[in-house]
C-alpha cells in the first residue's frame, strides 16, 4: 500500500495529531507530493476549480489489491455510467438522468418509508443487545431492497443477494471479485425488469449506484448515530448527525493541468485529498459560524462541494431521520457496543473492533 494512504489514514484516525493552524499538508516525500487538504476555503476553490477532476477510485483499488492487470467488468461499468467519475457535459448529462430517477425514489419514500421503518423497528426490538453494524446492515439492505423492488415493479424477495461492500481502503483481490461477480447478477436481474415493466434498460447503472454509492456511506451515519450515542432514546436529528458523522471520509481529485491556487502550486497529475470531517474540525476550531457547523446545511462538506455534490442528500437524510425517529421511539432497543469504535478509512468512516 502506498505510504501516503497508510499516513492518510492514520491522520484520519488520530487527528489530534494535526495542525489545525495549517491548511493543508504533503502526504509523502516527492516534489509534487500528494496534498491532504483540511480547510473549507481552499477545498472549494480546489472543488471548483477546472483544472481539478475526480480521479478513477476503481484504478486505485485496483493497484492496491495487486490486481492491476484485471478487468472488474460490473464495477467499472457501474463508476463509467454514473457521474461520479465523469466530467464536463458527460457529468451533466448522466446527472440530469440520474437526479430524475433518485427525485422519483425521494417522492416515492413518502408513501412507503414510514410504514416500512416502523415493521422493521417493532421485529427488531423482540431481541435485545443487538450487534450494531448487523442491525444496520440489514436496515439498509432490506431498504434498499425495497426501493429497487418499487422502481422494479417486483418483490424484494424476487431479487438477487447483494454485494457486501465495496467502500474500503484495505480492499482484497477476491473481495473485490466476489462483490464484481454479486453486481454483474444483480444489474442483470434488474436490467431484465426494467424491460418488462417498460422501463429504459439503460438505467440499470444507474439504479445500482443507490445500493452502492448510497448504501455504504449511509452505513457509516447510521451506525455513527449508535456508537457514539448507544443510547436509542437520546435523539439526533438527521441534519446534525450527517454533519458529524461526514462519512465520505476523502474527496480524492487529480489535477488535470498545472495551475495555481491560493499560493500552492499545483503540477498535472498531482493528488489531492480533501477531507470532510477534519474540515469540519477546523472550522470549528476556529469557532467559525459555530451555529451553523452544527448542521449539514449549506456550510457543511458532508455531501462534498461544487459539481459532484452528492445527489443523494435529500435521500439520506430522509432514511436518516426516519431511522433515527424510530430509534428515538424505542428505548428498549439496547445495543452492545462493546470492543467497537468508529474508525474512518480512505474513503469511509466505519467500526472497528477495539
Ligand atoms: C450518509 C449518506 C451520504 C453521504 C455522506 C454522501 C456523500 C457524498 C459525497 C461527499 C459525494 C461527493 C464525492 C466527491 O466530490 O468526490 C457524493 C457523491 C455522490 N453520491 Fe453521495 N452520499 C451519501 C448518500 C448517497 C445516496 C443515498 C446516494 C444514492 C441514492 C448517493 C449517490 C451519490 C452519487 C451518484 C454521487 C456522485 C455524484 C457526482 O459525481 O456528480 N449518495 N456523496
């Protein structure tokens, strides 16, 4: 692995060992070393700017897992089709198609969402002392199943098993694999039953990035709200929790042509990392607009800056907040944290056992 990724994350993981007068620091030794960016100005001029693009996380893990040489056939067809990797008038294009469909599941969470939370909630709470990551591993599963059923026009139990997760730093070869292998069933499955209800096959990458662009950061908030309040009766409010738990732990772009911006000097085919929590950190260090660093309003990096800014916002923070009135409903719901903390790894925060 990279020297600087270890060094990213255990910035990510002890933070206390950060400057927080500083702006950004090198990640590595070379003369156009990676940047590691921390402060809100200068990481919406970067996200700004045109000479900085997102970079293709697929061909980094794939270096990582010493697989370099091999093609994930699914996975990369999934980051080709949708935005995140796209730039200029593909970028908006493929948005527009996609903020089209996720506007279609946003209304359609109205009329099912509750009803859906309360079931799940009231067979949850029969047992007690339950594994946190199991508990919203399978919320957000059975969730998202539901939401790719109604779009699908099918059972939830007619589709096929899902991908564990993809989201990790220390991503494995067969890991990998087996989740390529996982998406490859479940893009066919549902390309199949776009067909047949009349639907525009196309839009199967599109639907499958809800479960994998949406699930995982999603996984880290939910399970953020029960590690650091194990408590179900103590409430957050969707807001405040995807606030601090900002749980894309990097925003990684590459600079595509030299350029400058404030007084760094930045070379083509430099990396930058720009960091959402430890953003967020120092604003707060520096007592900025203290009310609304509270919040993910329009201050906050949880859901990035600029022209990638997630379009899954309106999404989340509406399962966020039925998620969390359910646990605020049930005080008998008692989770056993014990051995388990929050740890944030290259691209999300997550648990750990201690
Ligand atoms: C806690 C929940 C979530 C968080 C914190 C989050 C955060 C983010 C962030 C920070 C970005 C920008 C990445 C960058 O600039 O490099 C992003 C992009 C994206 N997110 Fe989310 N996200 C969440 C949930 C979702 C959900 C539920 C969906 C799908 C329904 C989703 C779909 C996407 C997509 C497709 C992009 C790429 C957009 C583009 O490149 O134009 N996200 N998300």
């Amino acid at each position: 692995m990279p020297s600087s990724s270890l060094k990213l994350r255990s910035i990510l993981n002890n933070p206390s060992s950060l400057d927080l007068t500083r702006t950004w620091i090198p990640l590595d030794e070379r003369p156009d070393p990676t940047l590691f960016v921390y402060d809100s100005a200068l990481a919406k001029q970067i996200l700004r700017a045109p000479t900085v693009q997102t970079y293709n996380l697929v061909t980094y893990w794939k270096i990582v897992s010493g697989i370099n040489g091999e093609t994930l056939t699914a996975i990369e067809t999934l980051f080709a089709s949708t935005p995140m990797f796209q730039h200029g008038h593909a970028h908006t294009g493929t948005r527009k198609r996609l903020l089209a469909l996720y506007n279609d599941v946003e209304s359609q969470l109205d009329l099912w969402l509750p009803d859906f939370c309360a079931t799940f909630f009231s067979q949850a709470e029969v047992e007690r002392q339950k594994n946190p990551e199991e508990f919203v591993g399978q919320f957000l599963e059975s969730l998202i199943r539901a939401i790719l059923a109604h779009h699908l026009d099918c059972s939830s139990a007619s589709l096929p098993d899902f991908p564990k997760s993809i989201f990790r730093m220390m991503v494995r070869a067969n890991n990998l694999r087996e989740y390529d292998r996982h998406l490859a069933e479940l893009a066919a499955n549902a390309e199949r039953m776009l067909e047949k209800s009349g639907q525009d096959p196309e839009m199967v990458w599109i639907l499958m990035s809800i479960s994998v662009m949406g699930k995982e950061p999603l996984f880290g908030a939910l399970l953020y709200s029960i590690l650091t309040k194990p408590s179900a009766s103590v409430g957050w409010d969707a807001n405040t929790l995807m606030h601090h738990s900002a749980s894309v732990s990097i925003l990684g772009r590459e600079v595509i042509a030299d350029c400058n911006i404030q007084d760094i000097s930045l070379k083509k085919g430099q990396l930058v990392h720009i960091c959402p929590f430890l953003i967020h950190l120092r604003d707060a260090f520096l007592k900025r607009s203290m009310a609304v660093a509270e919040r993910a309003g329009p201050s906050s990096f949880s859901f990035g800056f600029g022209s990638h800014l997630c379009p899954g916002r309106k999404i989340s923070l509406k399962i966020a907040q039925h998620f969390l009135d359910q646990m605020a409903l049930r005080p008998g719901l008692v989770f056993d944290t014990s051995g388990l903390r929050m740890t944030r790894d290259f691209t999300l925060a997550s648990a750990t056992q201690t």
